[in-house]
C-alpha cells in the first residue's frame, strides 16, 4: 500500500483519470481516522476534524494527533505540519515522524488537508504556487488559521506555544503564513521551499509580503533538490516554465526582517552531510537557521527514509522532526 501511495506521489503530474480512481481506491482502502469527539478525548491517537469551510464544494478538514497521555486539564504546545502538492494530512502524519515524537514530547500536533479531487492531488495557494489553488486565489493562509483557532477552542492549547512545519508547497505556505500570519506562531520550520518565484515566463514575480512581527525560523534544503532547486530556477525534469527563488535569498529574506545582527560559526553534522549555519542577535530574541543536506532531493529527510539508507551512510537514520522540534522547544511567542 505505502508503494503505491510512494508512487502516486512521485508520478502526480502525469496521471489520468484511471490514475485520479486507482487513488480513490488506495484511500478507501486505507480507511481513516475518527472524528475528535467534544469529550472524553484520549491520548496517542489521531483523530479527523472536518470544518464548517468549503472550497469546490468540499469541506475542509484536518486531522489532529493527540500525545500520550493527554490531559484536558494541561496546556500541549501545538506543531502544524503541512503536506507538499499532491500528498495527504494522513501522509504527512505517516513520513514525517511528528506523530511518534508528540507521544514522547508531549505536544499535539495538527495536520491540515490542502483541496485537491476527492480527497487527492491537494495542494494550497502559497502565492507563486501552486495550480489551481494559487489561480483561484484559495484563502489557505485563512483556512490554517482557523483550523488553529478551531483546535485551540476544542483542545487545551498553550497559545505562545503554537509552531508550523512545511514541506514543498506546503513549505511556502508555511512562509506564507508566517509573513501574514506570524503573531500567532511561536516559530516556523519551513523545508524544500523558496519565498517567490514566477509562476510562469509570463505572469509577474511574487514574493511573500514583510512580516508584521520577527519569527525565529529553522530552514531545511537538500542541495541535491531538483524540484525547487538549491539554486533557484526552474525544476530540473518537470515541463514547466515556473521558477522559485534560490534558498539563499529566501534566507536573507528572513534574516533582514528579523534584523539579525551577528553569525555564528557553521556547525557541520552527520560526518559533513548536514551544515548547519545560524545567525542570532535578532530582534525580539528571534534567530534564523539553515539547515543544508548533501546529496539529498526533494524528500522529506526523516526516519521513514533515512531509516532505509545502509549502514555507514552518514545520513542513516536522520531526523528531521527531532531537529526541529529541538529549535521549537527553546522559543514562545511573545505578546
């Protein structure tokens, strides 16, 4: 089933309608969380919540994953983790390794659907990207912050304590959202993504607004990525004249904003895989990291991978749900 789903992923763009009903069938098959009830909510379970929000007719929905040994009575501290183009919450919440973590840190995490076909080839409007959500002008950036607002109403949730992760598309909305929507993040953690770019030869260049307020970030990028590459430009095999803005200025973006004056010396990790560069002395005790992995594409860098690389490669067993969640528990959001 995780093959076929794996493939489907990979081969999103170039399905028919035979493809679109092969992946109707896989999620029917693969069944699916339960509804969060108003009461009596338990721990180390996911649980789905469909919203009183349509786009296309569909209403929007996300799932939420409540950590072991769950407590009404306790503020959780919150991660929003976002899918990339043509994936799933369920997806995300199986490859990325948030689930497991919330069990052993403590903290709920929510993981929001784009729109797509009958529950596939979702996606979201992260401005310069990406298809019929970005044509259309979806609020997504408006749908995340009500499906916080609906988990806070629902869940004990400590509000300086709320975080947001993102891969590919999912990725770029997670600046989006942090540019328009920041002060009710304590942190961000965009991953395989880029602030602007031009959606085709002929439409204008786009780039997320200034941000209101300073966010601390943790940026990832693997420099083998040839869907958004490290570089910048045009994907490296799709046909498609859109192009994306190297990682460097996306950072540079995040680092001015947040008037970050000094830094520091690169760490390098994994035996020289991982490099690690941070600037601090920003306002609001805010910082901004980059993370860059060599020889990695446009895959999420987790245990559900790396977990598969053979012994000896210095990338076996990385985890980049823990890296992040480390960056998460040193910041709250100020009033």
């Amino acid at each position: 089933m995780s093959e076929m789903k794996k493939y489907f992923r990979k081969n999103a763009f170039k399905v028919g309608p035979t493809g679109v009903l092969l992946c109707l069938l896989i999620q029917l098959l693969a069944g699916g969380a339960s509804s969060l009830p108003e009461k009596n909510l338990s721990g180390a379970e996911t649980y789905k919540q469909t919203m009183n929000i349509r786009v296309n007719g569909f209403r929007r929905s996300y799932l939420v994953h409540l950590p072991e040994g769950y407590h009404a009575g306790k503020p959780h501290p919150l991660v929003v983790v976002i899918h990339g183009a043509f994936d799933t919450a369920e997806g995300m919440e199986k490859f990325s390794g948030f689930s497991a973590l919330s069990d052993r840190e403590g903290f709920v995490a929510l993981y929001p659907n784009g729109v797509g076909i009958m529950g596939y080839l979702q996606h979201w409007n992260a401005g310069h990207c990406c298809g019929k959500a970005a044509k259309d002008n979806w609020d997504d950036v408006g749908f995340l912050a009500k499906a916080i607002a609906d988990a806070c109403a629902r869940l004990n949730i400590d509000r300086s304590r709320i975080y947001m992760v993102g891969f590919s598309n999912g990725g770029m909305l997670a600046y989006r959202f942090a540019a328009e929507k920041g002060h009710l993040l304590a942190a961000a953690a965009p991953m395989a993504a880029s602030i602007g770019g031009k959606p085709s030869e002929g439409e204008p260049e786009w780039r997320i607004p200034e941000p209101g307020r300073p966010l601390s970030l943790i940026i990832f990028h693997g420099l083998a990525d040839d869907d958004i590459p490290f570089e910048g430009g045009a994907s490296q095999h799709r046909k498609s004249s859109r192009t994306y803005w190297p990682v460097s200025r996306s950072v540079d973006f995040w680092r001015q904003q947040n008037k970050c004056r000094s830094q520091l010396p690169d760490r390098h990790l994994n035996a020289g895989s991982v490099r690690v560069a941070s600037w601090a002395d920003c306002s609001d005790e805010t910082e901004v990291k980059l993370v860059l992995i060599k020889n990695w594409g446009h895959v999420w860098p987790g245990k559900f991978f790396t977990a598969k690389l053979a012994q000896g490669d210095p990338l076996k067993d990385f985890d980049a749900a823990e890296m992040i969640w480390n960056f998460f528990k040193a910041h709250r959001r100020k009033p």
